[in-house]
C-alpha cells in the first residue's frame, strides 16, 4: 500500500513534467525532421496532469477518473508507439539519433500506464485502509 501512496504523487509530477517538456520542446522545435508537427502530443496530454491531480487528492471520490486515464493512455500511446518503431526502423542507431527523445517519452508513458494499473487494482484496499486510519 505504500507504493500506491507514493506512486500518485509520482504520477502527478510525471504527467507535469511531461507536458511542460513536451511544451518547451515544441516552442523550440515546432515541426520535426520529417515534418511532423510535435504539437500534436501536447494537446492530447494537456488533461493527464488535471487527472493524476484529482486521483492524488482523493481517490475515492474521484475513480471515475481511473478508467478514463488508462482509455486516454492508450490512445495517446498507440501514435506514439508507431511513431517510435517506424523512426526505429529507419534509425536503428542509439539515443544520439533524431527521434530518442520518443523513445523516452513512450518508456514514461508505460511505465505511467503501469503505475495506473497498479492504483486501478489496489484503488478499493487503499480507500478501506484509508477510512480505518481516519477512525
């Protein structure tokens, strides 16, 4: 039950995280080497952080939210999962390439799919156990 506790701060601040870097990186670089525009990422994850805040404050009022963060990241990885091993595929190389910094951004968004998974599965005990320390 720890982890849970730990892991939906943790998911707040990835999600914040995220998009402020996704933003910075789209100021400076709008458009990608192939011409694709980055902008695209940032708008379908503008609500993540508003989710992950709303899960942290108080699970229980808000699970509604739960399965509606794990559809939006799995909708928001599968482009980005195209993405990364169609530029792959033609790269092949390391994390000096054009295209790694995808590669990092889709191993945050799983391991952010997996941690939601986690506070899916444990939501109801931490909720139980929460109620128990109140009394």
């Amino acid at each position: 039950m720890v982890i849970i506790r730990l892991l939906r701060p943790g998911l707040l601040l990835y999600e914040v995280i995220r998009v402020l870097i996704l933003a910075i990186y789209s100021l400076i670089e709008p458009v990608d080497y192939t011409g694709f525009p980055r902008f695209v990422f940032i708008v379908s994850g503008a609500v993540f952080p508003i989710m992950a805040l709303f899960i942290w404050i108080d699970i229980d009022r808000y699970k509604a939210y739960i399965p509606l963060f794990i559809a939006g990241k799995c909708v928001n990885l599968l482009p980005l999962l195209i993405l990364c091993f169609s530029m792959n595929l033609k790269l092949a190389e390391g994390i000096s390439q054009p295209g790694a910094e995808l590669n990092i951004l889709l191993l945050g968004d799983l391991f952010a799919m997996a941690g939601i998974l986690l506070i899916k599965k444990y939501k109801d005990k931490l909720t139980k156990t929460q109620v128990l320390e109140d009394k």
